[in-house]
C-alpha cells in the first residue's frame, strides 16, 4: 500500500480481495481495541513507522442512514391514522371510524402528522450524514421506539374517553405556537448544519448562528436542533395533556441529552478555538 493512501482507498482495495465486505461493513484500526480509522485520514500521517500493521473488523451488515429514517418515520405516521380513524380492531366495533367531539384531537393529529412529514422532508432533502450506513440489527430496536410510541400516543389521545386540556383552547393555543415555534427552529438548524457540508464534503466544522434567528441559539448551545426537538415535545404535551406523551417527552430529552452531551465533547475534542460557553443543549445549565 502507498504511503499517501486513504483509509478509504485501502477498504476498496479490501473489497476487491474480499467482495463479501464491502466499504460500509469494514472497520479498519490500528489497534484491536481502538477507534475506527476514518475514510479521509492518509496512511502515512497516522502514528506508525515505516511499517503499519492495520486490523480488520467485520461490522455484519448494513444499512442506509436515508432508508433507516425513512422506514422509522414512515410507521408512526401512518400508526397514528389507525387510532385517529378508530379502526374496528382498535376500539371495537362500537366505535369504529367515528370521530371525536373534541377539536384538540383533531388538532393534535395534524401537528403529529406535521412533524413527520417535516422528518420525512427533511431526511431526503436536507440532512447530509457523516457516515453512511447503520447495522442492520439496530433497525428493528429504533423501529419499535418509534413505532411502539406512536401506537401508545395515538391510542390514549384518540380513546373516545379522552379528554381535552384543563385551561381550555388559551393551553391549546399557546401549545400550538410554541409547537410551530419549535418545528421552525429545529428545521432552521437542520438546513444550517446541511450548509456546513455543501458538496458532499465530510470535514467537520463549528456550527455558528447565521442571519436566521432560529439559528442564534448556537450562541448557547452546541445541538441545538435537539433543543427545538424537545420543546417540540413539550408543546404536544400540554397540547394533549397525556401522561403517556409526557413520559416519551421525557425519555427523548434523556436520549438527545446522551447524544448532545457527546457530539459536545467531540466538538471541544476536535477544535481548540470552540466557543467555551457553549452548552450541550439547555442554555447555561446543560
């Protein structure tokens, strides 16, 4: 292998000796134990000698990060029209396809809809992912997360004994702006963070806030796209004042911190120069 050889160029040259392992299911390490070599780091800037033993890791397969969000959006926008339309082997046949009385309910199925659909949008038009391809097996786990909690939320919010907010249409509307609110914000970071990786380019950079004011809230915070996302969440829990939409509320908050917490460290790893008084997610506590 040439000195000036990428990591990249190395697994295509492994593909070809052995076609069952192909790019995306190969990790390529220096060490058994350590991290996985990335496609653009160069051999012969990587600390070895003269010589450089690389060690092989079959990763089994692999799929899409496009597909894997498509499929995991795709089923709670569609489980939720099941208990919406109250379809008899929900409810029972007393109740099936009738409506509620209640317009939260209503209201409450456009904005689940809403943010989906918004997903959906986005992940074939908008996000551009750092790494390509996700196990297989992790499909089925992500899959019943969403899935499973949208069967939950939609059953509890459509049960013909539901029932509606206790400050009335002022909690509705003020849930409805701050879900609007939200959605817009978390769609302006996705677009923002995009821009950073023009040209399929894979270089990581400092998000900054840009003329967008949603965007300004990287003053404060380095994921703020999971802020939004959380506050989105918040909003349809007062909307809907449902316990079990508080409590998926609650463990997305407890998910995007994990995930907030680490691509902060990655960022204060990487770049020497990164705003200090930045935090995670939540401005000036967390």
């Amino acid at each position: 292998v040439e000195p000036n050889a990428t990591i990249r160029e190395i697994r295509l040259m492994f593909h070809k000796l052995y076609p069952r392992w192909y790019p995306a299911r190969q990790s390529i390490k220096l060490d058994p134990k350590g991290k996985s070599l990335r496609d653009e780091e160069i051999l012969q800037h990587l600390p070895v000698g003269t010589t450089a033993t690389l060690y092989f890791k079959d990763l089994g397969p692999q799929i899409g990060w496009t597909t894997v969000f498509l499929i995991e959006y795709t089923g709670p926008l569609f489980i939720y029209f099941l208990f919406y339309f109250r379809m008899t082997f929900v409810y029972g046949l007393d109740e099936r396809f009738t409506s509620s009385p209640h317009p939260v309910v209503n209201l409450a199925c456009i904005c689940h809809s809403f943010h989906y659909i918004k997903r959906l949008i986005e992940t074939v038009f908008v996000h551009r992912f750092s790494r390509g391809t996700m196990p297989l097996r992790k499909i089925v786990k992500n899959c019943l997360y969403y899935w499973g909690f949208a069967a939950w939320l939609a059953y509890y919010i459509n049960h013909p004994l539901y029932t509606p907010p206790s400050y009335g249409k002022k909690q509705i509307n003020f849930a409805v702006i701050m879900f609007l609110l939200c959605e817009a914000g978390n769609f302006s970071i996705h677009v923002a963070l995009s821009d950073l990786r023009r040209n399929g380019s894979k270089t990581r950079k400092i998000p900054y806030p840009t003329k967008n004011p949603f965007t300004w809230l990287f003053f404060f915070v380095s994921c703020p796209n999971y802020t939004y996302e959380v506050g989105t969440w918040i909003s349809f829990t007062i909307m809907t004042q449902c316990v079990p939409v508080g409590l998926f509320t609650l463990l997305c908050f407890i998910q995007m911190t994990i995930w907030a917490k680490d691509k902060h460290c990655t960022y204060l790893r990487e770049f020497k120069d990164y705003p200090s008084h930045r935090m995670p997610i939540i401005p000036f506590l967390l």
